[in-house]
C-alpha cells in the first residue's frame, strides 16, 4: 500500500485538468462565436431578424441545451427506461399506426 502511495502525484494531474478545463471553456466560446455568425448570417436574410451580439449567441446556445438537451433523463420517481425498450415501443406504436391506416383504406376500397 504504500508503494502505491509513493507513486501517487496528484500535483502531475492538475495541469492536464486545468488544460482541459480551459480547453472545455473554449470550446464552448467559439461556439457561441460560430453561432452568432451562422444567425448574422442566415436570419435577417431568411426571416427579416435583426443581428446579434455575441453573448446573445452564447445565450441561445445555453437556451437551445436546456431546452433540447439530448442524452438520458432522469427524473426522481420515474423508472428508467432503457434505450431498447423505448425503441421498441416507438416500434409498436408505428406498427399499430400503419395496420390502422391499411383497415382504413381497405374500408375506403370496399366503398
């Protein structure tokens, strides 16, 4: 055990949390650049919208991850689901959504 001990250097990992911390922050930063520019760009053209700063592009990057955040939701009191069995759900429901609309023009047909 205390081999392992003297092996141990958490001073040898600060600056490779530190680089990625900063690199992290500007990452994040240049996309809110990228997506100010893409608006400037595209929208008072497409849509008649005014430009905008660059904290309000950064800002619509925060909105647009709160709002649309893509991955696993867990929410306290809810059973997970996994990502198989909600697929297989969407399946069923697909499923269940074609055979009404086969009975249906078939219905129509006969008519």
């Amino acid at each position: 055990m205390s081999r392992q001990w003297n092996q141990f250097r958490p001073l040898t990992h600060i600056p490779v949390i530190f680089g990625g911390l900063i690199l992290v922050t500007g990452l994040a930063f240049l996309f809110g650049l990228f997506v100010m520019w893409l608006w400037n760009w595209l929208m008072p053209d497409l849509f008649g919208l005014g430009p905008i700063s660059y904290w309000q592009g950064w800002g619509l990057v925060l909105l647009a991850n709160l709002l649309f955040k893509i991955g696993p939701h867990h929410y306290p009191g809810r059973a997970h689901r996994s990502d198989e069995e909600w697929k297989e759900r969407l399946r069923a429901r697909f499923k269940k959504r074609d055979n009404e609309r086969e009975d249906t023009s078939e219905a129509a047909e006969q008519i």
